[in-house]
C-alpha cells in the first residue's frame, strides 16, 4: 500500500482536460480540480495538450503540467506516454479513459466510463470505412482488455458500468471501485449574473426557437438514438403543431445526417419538420441554462449511457425529464424521470403525452429532480477518487 503518512507522486492524464474533451473533458477537469483542492500533501504531475495547457492553472508547487501533445488513440501515445510518465518518477498514474498505453511505467488507475464500441460495434458510429473501423474497434478491444487487466484499480461510473466491465472481461468485482459523477453548475460566478441579464425571449428568438420546445443536449452519435427521436417527433408533431424540437450539440458529421435527414423532401419538408426540429449548434452555458429552464421537457432516448450525465444537468436547472429505461439510467435518475422503451415509438408517445399534456406531472418531476441531483456531487467524487489512489497497494 502506498505510503499514507509520506507524500506520493500522482500522474494525471488531463489532455481532454475541459470543453475540448466534451463529457469526458467535464469529467477531467471536475476530478483533476477537485482533488488538488481537497489533497495538500500529495504531489502533483498534470499532463495536458497543447490545446489546453495555457486553460489549467494551479498554483501551488506540489502540481506540476507536463505538455504531452500527442493525440489520444494514436501510435504515437502508445510510446510518448509511457516515456513521460518514466521521466517524471511517479508512484501512481490515473488514466480517465481506457486509452492506457500497453506498456505503460508502473502503477496505474483507470476510469471506464461506458463499453460503448463492444456494445455498438457499429460502422454508422464512424467515419471510418468498414475495414478501418474492424480495424480499429479490434485495437480499441485489446488496449480496454489490457488495461482492465492490468490496472490496480477500476474506477466505474455506475454500478451498471461495473457490471459491464465484470461480465465481458470476467475481473473479480472487488478490482472495481464505483465513483458517481458529479453535476456542474453549467453557469458559473460572474456567469450567473450575467445569465440574470440575458433576456430570455431575445435568447431562444436568437436561436430561432419562438414556441414551446422539447430539448436534447449533447452529440449525435448513433447510439444517441436521434433518428428514433425525429421519426417520433414527426408522429408527435401531427397533434402538437405549437411545439417544437431542439436538438443541442455541436454540428459534426452525425448532425449534419440529421440535419440532412430533416430537409428531405419525403421524411422532413413535406411533414413540417425542416421548420419545427431546430439545431442550434455550440450553445454557451449562459444561454444554455435559458434553455433548460424554459424547454417543456427534456428527452434522452440513448440506447447505452454508462452514466447519463445530461439528464441530471437539466434536472438542476428545473427542467423535467423523459429518459430512456436502458442500461444505467434507471440507477442514475431514480424516480426522479418518466421512462419509455427507445425501441418503441408508440411508448414514447404515450409519455409526451402525459407530460405535455399535464403540468402537475411536470412540477411534480422538476421538484424530484432537483432533489435528486444534491446526490451527485464532484467534491464528493474527486473525494472517492482520491482515497483510491492512497489505497493502492
């Protein structure tokens, strides 16, 4: 066990450290944040990218940044790190994904979010052609199985993602060590106030939303199950003329497929919807809390969610919830969501129905979920986090 009563050195792999690193990045920055805040002792190597290395700032001499500007899932990472990681004598290294190197230097923790590309092996999920994708989905298998493997801890998000991680790669339960997420105030300090200024109707007419919304928040991957969410939004629509769908994220190869799907002529024009789905893009969280706070309801259709972060961020700024009954989200979410089957398009509808419909049912669902989001905190998290790395044998 390391040494309690003497100061260790702890490695960090924070080069998706903040928004360039989207949920993963939140993730990063809240744990790495948070623990030199809480840990006064222990000494600190903190390694970044070049697009973030100027955006971390600590100042204390026990952390240390490190440049490791090498790009994540690369050749080039499988040997750079190892070396930076030597170079800098450490007792302890914690890997917040599965990218560890397969000959990394010493001991090691890593955080397993979710087992996406095992569960969704699919091409539609990538840009890749099929055999670079094969490809690819193989090295991404043999580097998760290694590090599982030869970890000293496991860090989960979720029970769910535990159980995940114990049935594919058949690890004893007691190498797995579950830390909830936290949620974010999305507008933080001087940004609150400046989201007391904003107006709100000159926000969402800025973004062409001038009726009441449905809203999801977050990327258009496959697994996300947007296309499901249009084809019964179309359905939807045909009842509810006066309200729209707002579908957040930045735009990327898998927006504009929806974005493409929404204009044709057969499955969007000529049923209203290039004018009622509306995509906003990149949204500030200043304008986002806007959003989450006048939305109608929040909808997470996500076939696979190691812990379904979005949900419990819209819960926190009042905003009702209708999610998905798949993997994590019932452990994650309680009873503070109404859930529908994402298979089928008739459940889904049913629910709109009743929260659309009801506005008793929506106060009833915003007052659970912000009682239910005090139980998930980031202090509380890096807290767990860091009694892992003081218990590592």
């Amino acid at each position: 066990m390391l040494n309690k009563k003497n100061k260790i050195k702890i490695g960090i792999d924070a080069r998706m450290y903040g928004p360039i690193g989207k949920g993963l990045g939140r993730y990063i920055q809240e744990v790495v944040d948070n623990v030199l805040k809480i840990d006064r002792k222990n000494e600190y190597v903190i390694f970044l990218s070049k697009d973030n290395f100027d955006e971390f700032d600590f100042d204390s001499k026990r952390v240390k940044k490190v440049l490791a500007d090498v790009r994540w899932y690369s050749l080039k990472e499988q040997i750079i790190m190892p070396y930076l990681i030597w170079k800098n004598k450490l007792d302890l290294m914690h890997f917040p994904h599965f990218n560890v190197p397969l000959f990394p230097s010493g001991r090691f923790v890593v955080t397993i979010h979710d087992l996406i590309l095992t569960k969704f092996p699919t091409t539609r999920a990538s840009t890749l052609g099929p055999l670079f994708y094969k490809i690819k989905n193989l090295f991404y298998k043999i580097v998760i199985y290694s590090a599982v493997k030869r970890a000293k801890k496991v860090i989960a998000v979720s029970n769910f993602t535990k159980n995940d991680i114990v049935e594919k790669f058949k690890i004893k339960e007691e190498k797995i060590v579950v830390t909830y997420e936290g949620v974010s105030n999305l507008a933080k300090g001087r940004d609150s106030l400046f989201v007391s200024k904003l107006d709100d109707r000159e926000t969402l007419l800025g973004y062409n939303i001038n009726k009441k919304f449905l809203l999801y928040v977050g990327n258009a991957y496959p697994h996300k199950n947007l296309d499901f969410l249009i084809d019964v939004f179309r359905d939807a629509h045909k009842k509810y003329p006066e309200i729209d769908l707002v579908l957040v994220g930045k735009e990327d190869y898998f927006y504009k497929r929806l974005k493409d799907k929404v204009g044709n002529d057969k499955l969007g024009k000529n049923n209203g919807l290039d004018k009622s789905v509306i995509f906003p893009g990149y949204v500030p969280d200043e304008k986002l809390e806007i959003m989450y706070q006048k939305a109608l309801v929040y909808i997470f259709p996500s076939l696979y969610e190691g812990f379904g972060l979005p949900s419990l961020e819209a819960m926190a700024k009042g905003c009702p919830v209708l999610s998905s009954d798949q993997s994590s989200m019932p452990e994650i979410l309680g009873d503070a969501a109404i859930y529908f089957n994402p298979y089928r398009k008739e459940d889904l509808l049913e629910k709109l129905d009743q929260v659309i419909g009801n506005k008793k049912i929506r106060g009833e669902l915003k007052e659970k979920g912000e009682k239910l989001v005090k139980k998930y905190s980031w202090w509380e998290c890096a807290r767990e986090t860091l009694e892992i790395y003081q218990n590592i044998k």
